[in-house]
C-alpha cells in the first residue's frame, strides 16, 4: 500500500537518504530539520494554532500534511522574521484566514500585530535609557556624600 507516498530519487547533494515527494506526509523530526525550528515548538504551537492538525497514528505520532508544513512555514515567518507576536498571527489566522496571511491581506489585522520596534522607537529607547543612567549617576554620587550610618539602622 503506497498511500500516494512516493520517494523522489536520491539528491547527490543531500545528506545520503532518499527525499519524499512533496504531496507525502511528513514525521515530526522530519518537519522540524526542514523548517529549523524545535519539536518541542511544533507541539507548542498545535495548542496555539487550532488550524494545526497533524494525522495522529498509533502511540502518538504525528504526521504533517503539505498543508500544515505550508502553516508551519508561515506562522514561523510571521513569528521570527515579521515581528508577529502569537497573539497577532492567531489573530491573523482567524480573521483572514491562512490564504489571507500569506497573501498579505487584513490590513487592519496587521496594524493590530506587534511589529519589531521602529527606528523611532529605539530612539525613545536610547532616551529613556540615557535619562535612567544619569538618575544611577546622580544617586551614585548621593551615596558617596552621604556614606549611611551604621548606627541609624
């Protein structure tokens, strides 16, 4: 029985094991050496992302379809290089879909998402931070005029 699972001849640049069509299921292990991101991850993110459903089979183990390595693929996208927090790509999934997050549409779902700090942010930032160490100035030189005596304690 071959359960349209087809192995794609072997890659004379890949690591010396044969490849699966792209249309076959896909092993936990198997989807997280593709996409680098943990297993641990994958499970994490099943609980997030209702939209996840991987095949279960005897004793647990999970089988990806090409459809949920093409969510995978894009909730990491959202996540490590968008900025996305879980909370806005869950937001971004449910309002508009997966067809809509990876085409780029909802707008007013995305200017509801975290995005990395902008450079005007990060001069805020640089403000805040130089305003807090010369507060730490100010009271380093505070407690070296007035050294605390140990008899008032």
């Amino acid at each position: 029985m071959n359960d349209g699972v087809h192995l794609m001849p072997e890659d004379p640049e890949a690591s010396g094991r044969l490849r699966k069509a792209p249309t076959a299921f896909r092993t936990i292990s198997e989807v997280a050496e593709d996409l680098q991101i943990p297993q641990h991850v994958l499970r994490f993110w099943e609980t997030k992302f209702p939209q996840l459903k991987p095949l279960k089979r005897g004793g647990g183990r999970r089988y990806y379809r090409p459809e949920d390595i093409a969510l995978l693929r894009r909730i990491g996208d959202l996540l490590y290089t968008q900025g996305y927090t879980i909370k806005g790509v869950q937001r971004l999934l449910r309002e508009s879909g997966l067809e809509g997050a990876e085409a780029g549409e909802a707008e007013a779902v995305e200017l509801e998402a975290e995005p990395p700090v902008a450079p005007s942010g990060q001069a805020a930032l640089r403000e805040i931070l130089s305003e807090l160490e010369a507060i730490a100035a100010e009271l380093r030189l505070l407690g070296e005029g007035n050294p605390p005596d140990a008899e008032e304690h």
